[in-house]
C-alpha cells in the first residue's frame, strides 16, 4: 500500500489552522475544504481516464486530450465529516459521480455501525474510487467501507483514500489487506489516545466543522 504526504506549502498552510483549536468553525471547514482540493488533485494524477481528440482553436485545430466522460470518478464520502473534503472537489473532479455512506462509532468500543449506505449494488474492477474521511484512526470505519467496495466488485487498486490525518494503526491495517490501496493525507501523526483520537490530530472534525467544539 503506498500513503503519499503532498510535501507542498499550501497543504501544511491549511493543515495548521485546521489543528488550530482557535480557528472558528467557519474557517476550519474552509481549511478541510482547501486541503481536500489539494489532496483529490494530488490522489487523481495519472488516475483520471482521458481520451484524445481535436478541437477547433481561433486559428487552426489542436490536438487535446478531455477526461473520459463516460468514465466518472466515483466518490463515496462517509458522513459526515467526508463531506467537508469534497467542497471544493467540483473544481479538480470534472466529471463524478458520488455515493454516501454514513458511519456513527461507539465512543466505548470504537466499533463503527452503518447507518446509511448508498453505494450501487454492482461495482466494475475497473471503477475508479475516491474514499474521502478528514481521520484515519483506527481504522475501523475504512476497512468496513473498503470491505464493501470490494465485495460488490471493486479493486483495491483503483481505490484512493484521501484523508487529512492518518495514524499508524489504521495505515497497517489497510496495508494487511489491500496491498494496491493508496491513501493521501495531509500528515501522518505518530498515536492515538485512550479514546481512539489521533494525537496531535485535530479534534472531531465532523462536530468542529458543524459548529460543536466540545
């Protein structure tokens, strides 16, 4: 499984005020917002299908090359927190379709129940995936939506996860089963605490983005 960290200015920018515990939450999903834009960009490098055409210019024709259109992007963001990463993929992502799943964690076990899941009943190998979650902790929530993908027809290595802090836990527990998998995140922290919450980490990033600080 390979895990990318852009190393670009404006990721770590973005990433330290969304750590920041004094940044409203206004400016916190602006920041998850930003950093999901520069991340999808960084996850669909040479994974967006294209095809080749002509195209009349001012004065000549042009040969160009378009993102398949018939070959959309898949992106299933699980709820809530998921959604934030996505507000700005509308200007990196030309063509895609998008799929909610919805997640709730027991705070005592840290095992996570489905609540919502709209995911097609059949996927083809050949999908391209986009899993978008702002943590990766224990990794409990991903290995239940990858399962999924992949029982209903995916391949793990047209799966991209994007993230925006990542733990060791969760990372070597995706390795172990999808050695194609490729994950994107902002940083990879070193711990989680007795809580299961990554350490720096951020904090809940679905109850700051909507307003909650508690």
């Amino acid at each position: 499984m390979l895990v990318y960290v852009p190393p670009h200015p404006l990721v770590k920018h973005w990433l330290a005020i969304a750590r920041n515990a004094a940044t409203p939450s206004a400016l916190f999903r602006s920041a998850c917002a930003e950093l999901g834009r520069v991340l999808i960009y960084e996850a669909v490098r040479e994974f967006l299908p294209t095809v080749e055409a002509t195209v009349d210019t001012p004065v000549g024709t042009a040969d160009v090359e378009f993102c398949d259109p018939t070959k959309p992007i898949k992106v299933v963001p699980i709820l809530r927190a998921g959604l934030i990463l996505l507000e700005q993929a509308g200007t990196v992502l030309p063509i895609s379709e998008t799929y909610h799943v919805g997640y709730v964690r027991d705070e005592e076990t840290l095992q996570a129940t489905a609540y919502l899941n709209k995911l097609p009943q059949r996927l083809s190998p050949e999908d391209r995936i986009l899993v978008t979650d702002p943590m990766l902790a224990t990794g409990g929530t991903m290995l239940k939506v990858l399962a999924d993908l992949v029982a209903r027809g995916a391949d793990p290595s047209n799966i991209r996860v994007v993230c925006i802090v990542a733990a060791p836990p969760a990372l070597k527990a995706m390795a172990d089963l999808y050695t194609g998998l490729r994950v994107y995140s902002a940083i990879i922290d070193a711990e989680l605490n007795e809580k299961g919450y990554i350490i720096p980490g951020l904090g809940d990033a679905g109850d700051r983005a909507y307003g909650n600080q508690n």
